[in-house]
C-alpha cells in the first residue's frame, strides 16, 4: 500500500465523518464547468453543516482543506436551498491542480478533521480506487457515498424491508457461501420484495443489474458483520494476528467483488435467452469472460467471424481496459462493460484507437465527457447487438 492511499485511509478513518465520489467530466475542464467547483453528495450535509436544512434557504461556511498531506485551500462549502437540493465545494485558487480533464474517474475523498479543517485526497489509479473501497466496503457503482467511519452495517433504527430480507436470509449462515450462490441469493431477494420478473428484468437490465448488485453488496455486509464480529471484538493475541485477521477480510472482499458482477451479467444475458459461455478458452489459453456465443463456434473457423462476440467485465477499468484487446484473436472489435464513473477523454480515444468499446449502465452516460457518450452503449443496447446478431447467424453451426 502506497503512502497517499494509506493516508487516505487513516485521514477517513480518523475523521468525524467523510464521503466520497467520482469525478465526472463535469468537475473538470473537459465541460468548462470546473467553476463551480466539486458537487458532492447531497447526504453528506450533516458531516458539512451542524444546523438542520431550511427549504429555501442557502448556507455556507469557509473551511481549510490540506490535498493530498500538501496543498492547502481555503475553500467554501456551500448548500444551495432556494432553487435546488445541491452541495458543492468551490474556490481552490487558480492553480489547483485537479481541475483537469485527466481526472475524469478519479475517486474524490473529504474527511472532516474538525468542524473548519478538511483532509482531500485525489486517487487516480485503478488499485488504490479498488483497495480504498473494498477496505470500506463501498459499492463501485454508485458515483457519490457517504463513508460508514465506524463500519457500521446499519446506523437507522428503523430497518427497511430490504435489511430485513437479508437479516432473514443470512440468519443461519455461519460462513460465507460461494460467489456464485450469494449472488443468486441477492437476486432471488431482490426481485421477491421488488415483485421483479423475468419480463421486468428483459425491460430494464441497466437498472436490474444495478439493483442485484448493491442488494448483494448490502448482502455481504450483514453477512460478514455477523460472521465476523465475535472475532473482532476480542482482543488479539498480538499485532501479527490483528495484521493476518484483516488481510483476510480484505481477500474476501476482493474475491467476492471480483466475480459479483459476471455473475449478474449472466443472469441478465440468460433471462435474454442470449446464447453465451463465460470463461471460455481461445488463443494461448486465454478466457474472456462473455464470448457469445460459444467456444465450439469460435474455433470453427467456418463458422463467420463477424458472428461472434467479446465481451469484459471489470468495475473499474481506468488502468485495466487493454486485458480485453488480445482475449480472442478472431474477434476484431472488443466490448467491455464497466460501472465506471467516468473517463477521461484521452483514455476514450485509446479504446477507440484499441477497437474497444465500452458498455456502461444507462444511468451512467453523463458521467462521460458529452462527445463521447453516443459511442457508448448501455447494457440494454449491447444485448440488443448481440441478439440481432444471434437472429441471424448460420443455426446449423449451433445445432452441431
């Protein structure tokens, strides 16, 4: 663990509170609008403000915030009332140094010292963005949170029917099942409160990827305070075995999220009734994670290239979008779904250079800069690719 994440890590974890949230083009130059400073999550009001919200009223209060453990700026956080619910920070002095289109995706990170000081911290690559949220256990794909500091499944009193759900799922669960059968268990969940069909999920995959996604993460949660907390809550024999203790949390949280979202995609791609095989070997062993719509296609080398079909799935994928580009020599033009929040547009024209093209869920689209956004395609528009495609591709190569 690098110095800036580690101190990320223990400003947030020291702090009276902290949010956090992806830069999107907007924040920057690449709209013009880096004027009007960083929105931040409208629930992140309390950690800002000690007096309650007045409808139709602004506040605002002048706060120090040392970046990165160097730069200071006396910045202004203000809640604008009267025409909109919104929270921003503005004034960073004309040489601030993230008011740069390169920034795009970056992960955003306040944590509130005292009342007037603030800590900001700017992550840029992929492995610190990952390491800082899987050691939170925050969801990847919602582009503003609030931190939970003291790690805290849930801090409301009244529990949702959600929360309620999961308590009684995992009641008798005294250890983490596998990957595969938690997050069947998420989306069983999900659509039983939700009343969600196969129909309702073929209408909606943008949003219905989404919804079984947060469920399961709410899902491991629960479940990991539940199996954990009689360990934690003892003392450990020494540092060495406190060290071995969260090493193994963290290992948990990274294998469980590196597989979650394939495992949803599968069941989206299946309630679609898409012809598809994950992990599929091509080239030198290689396995891209979606190839539709099988192996014993793709090495027949009769059956028309322009048929198949490639596609990744990574959370986040800043650094990690060029694994994609040599998976399977016969397919030109690569797709790789994301939850990114945003791109630069430098990293944009690499993909489009590199024939990948990338796929995001459809609330995710103004998070990239505007002249990009019609070149990407929402998980409901890939499906529609790839099922036209599947209408009219050569059925005896299927049948054999």
């Amino acid at each position: 663990m690098n110095e800036l994440l580690s101190s990320a890590i223990q400003s947030v974890t020291q702090s009276k509170g902290a949010f956090c949230r992806f830069l999107s083009a907007n924040d920057t130059h690449a709209t013009g609008g880096h004027q009007y400073g960083f929105l931040l999550p409208i629930a992140a009001y309390p950690i800002i403000f000690n007096q309650d919200k007045v409808k139709g009223e602004n506040k605002d209060k002048m706060v120090k915030i040392r970046w990165q453990n160097d730069l200071v700026t006396d910045s202004r956080m203000t809640y604008y009332g009267k025409a909109k619910n919104e929270l921003r920070i503005t004034r960073f002095g004309n040489d601030f140094p993230y008011f740069e289109e390169d920034h795009v995706g970056d992960l955003l990170i306040i944590a509130k010292q005292t009342d007037d000081d603030y800590e900001g911290f700017v992550l840029s690559t992929e492995d610190d963005i990952d390491t800082f949220m899987l050691h939170f256990n925050l969801a990847a794909d919602r582009p503003n949170q609030i931190i939970d500091v003291a790690n805290i499944v849930s801090t409301i009193s009244e529990k949702t029917s959600l929360q309620v759900a999961i308590d009684e799922a995992i009641k008798d669960m005294k250890d983490f099942p596998q990957t595969s059968e938690m997050g069947k268990m998420a989306q069983e969940l999900f659509n039983k409160l939700n009343r969600i069909n196969t129909e309702s999920i073929c209408q909606s995959p943008d949003k219905i990827l989404l919804n079984w996604y947060d469920t399961e993460l709410s899902m491991f949660r629960s479940l990991e305070e539940k199996v954990y907390k009689p360990i934690y809550t003892k003392p450990f024999a020494d540092c060495q075995s406190l060290i071995e203790f969260s090493n193994k949390i963290l290992n948990r949280r990274k294998s469980r999220a590196g597989k979650s979202l394939e495992h949803h995609l599968s069941a989206i791609f299946t309630a679609k009734e898409l012809l598809f095989e994950e992990q599929a070997v091509t080239e030198n062993n290689k396995k891209p994670d979606f190839l539709f719509p099988n192996s014993i296609c793709y090495h027949n080398f009769e059956f028309p290239a322009e048929d198949l079909t490639v596609l990744g799935a990574k959370t986040t994928c800043k650094d990690r979008w060029r694994q994609v580009i040599n998976e399977a020599d016969r397919v030109d033009e690569k797709f790789l779904f994301t939850l990114q929040q945003g791109i630069s547009k430098n990293q944009l024209k690499e993909m489009a250079d590199e024939k990948v093209k990338l796929v995001v869920p459809q609330s995710h689209i103004d998070s990239y800069p505007e002249e990009y956004r019609e070149s990407l395609n929402t998980l409901s528009g890939f499906i529609e690719i790839v099922k036209e495609k599947q209408e009219h591709m050569p059925k005896h190569f299927i049948m054999s």
